[in-house]
C-alpha cells in the first residue's frame, strides 16, 4: 500500500477512516447477503436491514452479548499484525485510546508523520433497535452495503479520499449487543475486520 507523506503533519485521521473496499472489508463469498433491490431498480441502493415499523418493538437478543475487550493488539492475529507492521498502535498525537470512560475501546493504527494511511476500530455497546436504526440510516443515506455473516450483520462502503489518490472506507459489524465500527483511509489489512471478530466470539 502507498502512503503519501507529502507533509509531515498528523492530519485528524480519525475522522477520515475502518476497513473495505480491500479484501479486508470486502464480503466473504460464502456470506449470505441481506436481500437487496432488484438490479433493475434505478436508485441501486439495499433494502433495509430488516424491516421494522415505527412503533415495532425489537425482539429481545438470544445471545449473551459478549465482553468488550481491553487489548487493541490482541484483536488482530499474527497475519494482520504482520500486514500492520511499522504502523503505530495508539499513538498521543491522534487523541484518547484504548478503554474509554464509558468502556468502549478505541484501537487506532496510524504514524503521526503520514498525511493519510489510518485505520480506526472502536467497540461499544449498542442494543439491538438503536444498532438497527443506525445500519439502516447507511443504507438509506450513504448507500452502504450489508450481509448477515459471523452470526452478526456487517455493513460497508469505501470510496476515493477527496485529497490523495487512496481509497477510505468504513465498516460495522453488531451482534448480541456489541458494535464493531471501523472507518480507515489507505490502510485495510486483508482479514481483519475476520480477526477482530473471531478473538470476540471465538477465543
């Protein structure tokens, strides 16, 4: 992957990142597809995640949300970390990481002296309805795309950074209460939005 350096200043990358677009983010082909509009249909765009009506009450979730982790390096296996070598985890200069004040995590995987090149994956939690609303608002508004794999719905978009010839992107993935939110410019190790969810649910 290229990684302009045409300035030595620490941009607010965070604002302009998760993984897509590259094979990481790009939809397994043995995933199933949440149904989308016919090919035909002018506007292009999926259909809702699932289908709710105003007053709808979300169903409760069969599965016991699962810990949010604590250890950003420990996400991701030995292949993505050796994709994301020279890359720092957590520098200061891109603001607070790691546990937050409200438990959430925030990895972020950036070198200061790049102008882009970034990759930042925060979990939370989030329950069902509102988790819902908010894939479904990226579907209608952004037009991102989701499928139903690893037992969670994972939504994604990438598209060209306004400022350097790389691709950004952004990926979400929720299950059982928890939300995997991933926004990233030029950096999109392959596997690893895979390896942030097996060492979730499968350690």
């Amino acid at each position: 992957m290229m990684r302009p350096r045409t300035r030595r200043t620490a941009l607010a990358v965070v604002s302009v990142l998760t993984v897509a677009g590259l094979v990481a983010c790009a939809p397994d082909p043995a995933e199933t597809p949440v149904p989308t509009v016919s090919e035909k249909d002018v506007t292009g765009l999926p259909s809702p995640v699932e289908s709710m009506t105003p007053d709808a009450t979300p169903s409760p979730t069969a599965e016991t949300a699962a810990e949010i982790p604590t250890d950003c390096l420990a996400l991701v296996d030995e292949d993505v970390q050796a994709q994301l070598y020279g890359i720092p985890l957590n520098d200061p200069a891109f603001g607070p990481s790691g546990v937050q004040a409200d438990g959430s995590l925030t990895c972020i995987w950036a070198d200061p002296g790049s102008d882009t090149t970034s990759l930042v994956t925060t979990i939370e939690r989030i329950s069902r309805g509102p988790a819902l609303d908010q894939l479904n608002t990226l579907v209608e508004d952004e037009g991102f795309t989701c499928y139903t794999p690893d037992g969670g719905t994972r939504c994604e978009k990438t598209w060209q950074n306004p400022d350097y010839p790389v691709t950004d992107g952004r990926t979400l993935f929720w299950r059982a209460d928890l939300m995997i939110d991933t926004r990233y410019s030029n950096l999109a190790p392959d596997g690893y939005t895979a390896s942030v969810i097996a060492a979730i649910w499968e350690d």
